[in-house]
C-alpha cells in the first residue's frame, strides 16, 4: 500500500468518489484521511510489462491512475486499460529528488 504524496501542499492523491469506482474516475489532492475503513488514497503500484509503475487505487485491479497526456487533455482519474488509451499514458516512472 503506498501513498502519494505532494511534500509542496502537504496532501496525499485521493479518488474523488464516496461510492464505487467507475471508469473514469476523478482524483485530486486531500489532506490525509487516516479513516482504516477509507481505501480511496491508498494506492498499489504494480510493475507492467514495459518496467513502468502503473498505480491502482487499494483493492482494484480494474482501473488505474491516468495523467491524460493524449488530447483531449482531462484532469487525472483512474481509469481502465480498456477504455482504447495507450498505456504510456497510465505508466509512472519515478526518479529519487535529494
């Protein structure tokens, strides 16, 4: 389980939703919600076939962290392999800051 957090705002990613997760769903930047019974800002990265990290919100293997980098351009959401979007857009590659 990994947390993504922005060290600038103080705040974790967190899907954008009370109910189940849909295909696109948005996420934005909260405060840190320690709720055990909340799984929304909690996030599994898995590692695809290409060495990217691709992240699924905790407990879903259907939907995944998407930055939108093909136009038209759209807030992040977590959304499916299948929705026809390539998987570059939805792979992360993390470098170390010092």
């Amino acid at each position: 389980m990994t947390y993504l957090y922005n060290p600038a705002t103080g705040k974790v990613l967190d899907i954008n939703s009370s109910g189940p997760l849909k295909d696109p769903t948005p996420v934005n930047l909260q405060p840190l919600y320690t709720n055990p019974l909340q799984s929304y800002e909690r996030w599994n990265p898995t590692t695809t076939d290409a060495g990217y990290t691709a992240f699924r919100p905790s407990g879903n293997t259907d939907l995944n962290l998407n930055g939108y980098t093909a136009a038209p351009v759209q807030p992040a959401a977590v959304t499916s392999w299948s929705t026809g979007l390539t998987q570059a857009q939805m792979s992360w590659t993390f470098i170390p800051v010092s």
